[in-house]
C-alpha cells in the first residue's frame, strides 16, 4: 500500500489533472477534500475522452469523477483486496487502483502492482 497518495481536488481543471496523472506515470488519482475520498478519475477515461475532445475548456474535475468509488479498509487483508479488485471490475474495464478509506478518510492506495510484488 502505498500511504502518501497524489491526490487532486474536485475544482481542477481535467487537463492539470491529466497533467498531474502523466507526470507521476500513475493510473488513477483520487480526488479528495478535507482529505476525505469523495471521486476517482483514471488516466484510460480522462486521457480517451480528451483525445475525442468531449470535454470543454474549463470541465472540472468534479463533472467528470466517479464517485462511486471500490474501496477497502487498513484492517482488509492482500487477498480482500484481490476479491475487491476482481469484484469491482466492470465489463468495460480493469479495477487496477484501489483506495484505502478508513472513517471516510483516503490513508493509502493499492495498485495491482503493489499486489504482485507482494505476491511475488
């Protein structure tokens, strides 16, 4: 788990997010206030919608955030996290970043990377 997360906020503009997403060669950035997880955006969605030029100048972050977000706790354990992972998956897509909430408050992220060096 990795416990110092790179986070946005949901008033930043899709592209200084994307920005934010590219620089630290992460998958998804959890968007948060007041430190508490309120949305996700992932680096697939953002980056192909901006490629077909859905979004307008000035979308936020907040238009644009899942906000029903997969997560687990501090207290679950590597296999929890895999069956969340592999729960969470929708047909359209991998479930590959998983945030880590404790008393509605973001403590860390799990990659599907983090899980493999576990593992392995």
């Amino acid at each position: 788990m990795t416990t110092d997360v790179i986070t946005t906020t949901s008033d930043i503009d899709v592209v200084y997010a994307f920005e934010k997403l590219m620089k630290y060669k992460i998958s998804a950035l959890p968007v948060v206030e007041d430190d508490k997880l309120i949305g996700i955006i992932t680096a697939t969605d953002v980056g192909h919608n901006l490629i077909l030029d859905k979004y307008e100048l000035g979308t936020s972050v907040e238009e644009i955030m899942i906000t029903s977000v997969v997560t687990i706790s501090p207290d679950d354990t590597i296999e929890k996290a895999i069956e969340v992972m592999k729960e969470g998956v929708s047909s359209s897509g991998i479930l590959n970043q998983l945030p880590v909430v404790e008393d509605g408050k973001l403590v860390g992220i799990i990659s599907d990377g983090d899980i493999i060096q576990e593992i392995f």
